[in-house]
C-alpha cells in the first residue's frame, strides 16, 4: 500500500487504541470526560462581497470558518482547506453557516490542501471547483484528487515548493498525522504552506501540535505578513496535546515563527473536542494581553465572513 509517512520526531504518533477507548468509551461511562456544552459558534457577519471578487487592493484573507481561508494578493487568489459542508465527515455537524455560500465563491487561481482529515479535506466543496485549477497537497494526497479528474496537481514533500504563475507554495512541517479510512492511517502526509505572492508572504499551519519546527520555519522564511494557526480541538489536553494546540501554544507558535499577524483557526464551527466553541480565542486573547508582544505584531480574530486587509 506504500509509504508510511511519519513526523519529524517518529514518536509523535496518532493517538495509540487504548487512548481512545479511555478518550472516546471509558471516561465518559465513569463519568470522567468533561464534555462541554457547544454554546455558540464563532460570530458571523455579512461578507464584504467586493473584497472577495475584486481583483485589486492590498493582500487579504477571507475566513470562510474553521480552518477554510479565502487569500488575495497581487492579482492571486487562492483557498485554503475549503469545507462549506453541513457537516465534517460523518460524525461532527457544523455550528454555524460558513462565511459566504459555496454558489459565491469566485473564481481561484489555486487550492492548496494541509492534510486528509474530513474538516480539511471536504469531497463536496472540492467537487464544486473547475478540474483545472492548479492544486497544492502532501506526498501521497495526488491520487485522491487524480481520481476525481484534477489535471495540475503539486505534489509535495516537506520543504519542497512548486509555482503556479506569480504563486510560490511550499509545505513545511506540522506535527500531526492523517486517515480517511481505517486502512490508510499516515499513507499520505500533512502539513503547513508558506505561500508567497511576490513580496506578500502568508502561512497557514493546517493543524499541528506544538513543536520545535515553528522556529526553524520562521528561519527559513522570514517576514511572514499573516500566520494562520490552530487554536482549537485541545481538551483534554493528555489525549489532543500530541496533534492539536491550545490557545496559549498557538501564541508561541507566532512568536516562534516571529510573524507579524496572528490570525486565529480551527475553532467555532465543528466541536471536534470537549471543549466548548468559543472558549478559544477568548483564552488567545487573554494570552495575548498578558504576554504583550512587541507593538509591531497585532492579532486578528476575524468572525466568519469577514475580511482582513493586511
């Protein structure tokens, strides 16, 4: 069947069985699991509907929700990890519409998929867009989207970068791991994009834990305008720390990374954890205040449909 794909460090693996029978069955029948109540999702406002089909103005970023993201810069328009689906997978419906119908998305000169988790990698809404437009994915992730007729198709390893005209793409380490079936645990790999738009540099982290790999991609690739990081899916913190990060890890990730935008995801729209929606960036936020970063680095929590001028 191929390749095992494993992280930088090989101990950091997907969660082993027993953990997720104690996760998933034990904890909660002995009442350990302190699953919260959703509460409301990630506040939504109406879409800015020239932004996201203008072709000019300064570089931007559309949060569509979750971990899904509308870039724009020099004529470029890209998206990121696009779900716009009723539900994740089978199992996790979805708190909240997403920031604009999938009927109104404009016309993209790039998809660029982190990983195969059903909430990053949605078969409707790639169904949706036309069989030429370039796609950006992990080793092993090609043939999914060969079967379905994509004809440009950038497949990556770690540090490995590919151009679609003035679009520079290039996949960097996450620690985390992938499956869509019960068979192909870690067949394909994941991680983070840099993606540069002449002298406009944009990350997103698709969904990582922490790790020492933030600070190495910060050397590498200086002057990040805007890092897109998780900051969701972290309770309880014995069983998701491994692949998921707390608000307060998310913070370090950025200075780690020495961005000059933090931009907040993966929270508010699928309660994947025991957490409830919208406690994330409330946590961010009060991290933020207490670190006080340096005066030229500024947070961004956008609501669901809004879009961030940089």
């Amino acid at each position: 069947m191929g390749r095992r794909f494993t992280n930088l460090d090989p101990a950091h693996r997907p969660p082993a069985l027993p953990a997720v029978v104690r996760w998933g069955i034990r904890d909660r029948l002995l009442g350990r699991r302190d699953v919260r109540a959703p509460g409301p999702p990630a506040p939504r406002i109406a879409p800015d509907r020239a932004l996201i089909h203008g072709n000019d103005g300064p570089p931007r970023l559309t949060w569509i929700g979750h971990a899904s993201f509308l870039g724009f810069a020099g004529g470029v328009r890209f998206l990121v990890d696009p779900i716009f689906s009723a539900h994740a997978g089978w199992f996790y419906p979805r708190h909240g519409a997403p920031g604009f119908p999938l009927a109104d998305l404009p016309a993209v000169d790039a998809l660029l998929v982190t990983h195969a988790h059903y909430d990053h990698l949605d078969a409707p809404s790639v169904a949706a867009l036309p069989r030429s437009v370039p796609v950006f994915v992990p080793l092993g992730l090609g043939r999914w989207f060969r079967r379905r007729g994509f004809e440009r198709i950038h497949e990556l390893g770690w540090w490995d970068a590919a151009t679609s005209g003035p679009l520079r793409v290039t996949l960097v380490p996450a620690r985390h791991w992938s499956r869509r079936t019960v068979l192909d645990t870690n067949r394909t790999w994941w991680g983070g994009f840099v993606i540069d738009v002449g002298a406009v540099r944009f990350y997103h982290a698709g969904d990582s834990g922490w790790f020492a790999g933030f600070a190495e991609i910060g050397r590498r690739f200086p002057g990040i305008r805007a890092a897109m990081l998780p900051i969701g899916s972290y309770a309880p913190s014995w069983f998701m720390e491994p692949n998921h990060m707390n608000p307060e890890q998310a913070g370090r990730a950025f200075l780690d990374l020495d961005a000059h935008t933090l931009v907040p995801m993966h929270w508010g729209a699928f309660q994947l954890t025991d957490e409830p929606l919208a406690e994330p960036p409330r946590r961010l936020r009060a991290w933020w205040d207490a670190t006080r970063p340096d005066s030229h680095r500024t947070l961004r929590i956008p609501a669901v449909g809004e879009t961030i001028l940089l």
